[in-house]
C-alpha cells in the first residue's frame, strides 16, 4: 500500500460477517449485542444476509444499535437503505455492486468497504476505506471458489490504496502468515459463530493479530 495513500480512518482489525443462516440463529441478536457492546475498536461487526430483506435486516440492526457501546463498528453489507436506517458505521460493498465514489456522494460520512478477488478489482475499487480480499485459503462459504493463497493475497496488497483485509478460511493460526505478507486485518464468518463463545473466538483472532505484530 502507497503510505502517502492511507486513510486516516482507523480500521478494525477484525470483521465479523454474518450470512443467513447465522442472523436466523437461535441467541445471534444476544450473541451480536455481547460482542458489539464488549470488543472495543478494533472489531466491526457485518451485518450480511444476501437473501434477507430488508425489514428484517433493519429490525436486526435496530436491535443492535443501542448495544454499540465499547466502540467496535457496525456495518452493513450492500445495503445502503438498511445501513441509512440503521445509522451504521459504514457499507462494504459487494464486488458487482455501486462504485465507492458513488457512495461517497451518497453518504459522506460513511466508512466504505469492498470485497475484492483479484489485483484488477483492486485497481477498480479506488478510494474505499478498506478492500476485504479473498478467498484465501479454502473456505465453507465459498466453496467453489479456488483459494488464492498468501501469495495472492500479497500480489493484491501490491497494488492497493487502502488497507485490505484478508477473507476466507481465516483461523487464529493462519493469522502470522497473512499478517507477515502485508494484510492490516481479517475477515471471519464460520471462524467466529461456528463457536457456541462468539466472543471469545473474537478475542482469539485479537490476540493472534497483536501476537503476530
């Protein structure tokens, strides 16, 4: 990453995405509250569901606005109308969904987010607060997708202007290995409600990223 390009934007070092199936768990809204109200900065939470609509969505974020208490960030993915309802922290952007300028003069004030899957897409995304890359490693999520490695993950790094964080098969023990190759944070679905303690699995991957500094 270009240092005169960074962001004065402090970004999480954990995100926390959700899918469908997670926001349709028994005990996710508790669950979620204890880990926005609890984790601090250095964690956004994702509120993603693809195929949920957006009452839904904007019932759950409702739940979880009063619990941002210990500073960690709310964001919603691809959902402008949900996010402006909800007052979150920012968007992540799917990668076929608007261009980052176009949010930016939507919402201004909003922290911008992009998935990104290739050095290409990288360049296409200029000007987004973070770039959430992968699939890294082999993933249950995106299970025909072929995994790109630290080495690709490095070859996006190269041409970034924005800090990216590593996606896809993330475990506190692969942590080092993106870290040492120039990610600024990780991505985790299954790493962290896979857990009956979604918190504590949060505050695994915190440790693991501080341990690798």
């Amino acid at each position: 990453m270009n240092p005169a390009a960074e962001p004065t934007r402090r970004i999480p070092v954990v995100h926390v995405v959700t899918d469908d199936r997670v926001l349709a768990g028994e005990g996710f809204v508790e669950a979620a509250r204890r880990l926005l109200g609890e984790s601090g900065p250095d964690v956004a939470l994702h509120l993603r569901g693809p195929r949920s609509s957006a009452r839904y969505l904007e019932r759950l974020g409702l739940a979880l606005d009063t619990a941002r208490t210990g500073g960690a960030w709310l964001v919603v993915n691809d959902r402008l109308d949900v996010a402006a309802a909800v007052g979150a922290d920012g968007v992540h952007l799917r990668a076929d969904s608007l261009d980052v300028a176009v949010v930016r003069q939507l919402h201004s004030d909003w922290a911008v987010g992009a998935s990104v899957h290739t050095p290409d897409e990288v360049r296409a995304r200029r000007g987004a607060d973070w770039l959430s890359a992968g699939t890294i490693y082999s993933s249950a999520s995106h299970p025909g997708r072929p995994p790109e490695g630290p080495s690709g993950l490095a070859s996006m790094i190269a041409v970034a202007d924005a800090p990216v964080i590593a996606i896809g098969g993330i475990t506190p023990e692969r942590v080092r290995e993106v870290r040492e190759v120039g990610a600024s944070g990780v991505a985790v679905l299954g790493g962290v409600w896979a857990s009956d303690r979604p918190l504590s699995r949060v505050r695994d991957y915190l440790r693991a990223w501080r341990q690798a500094a």
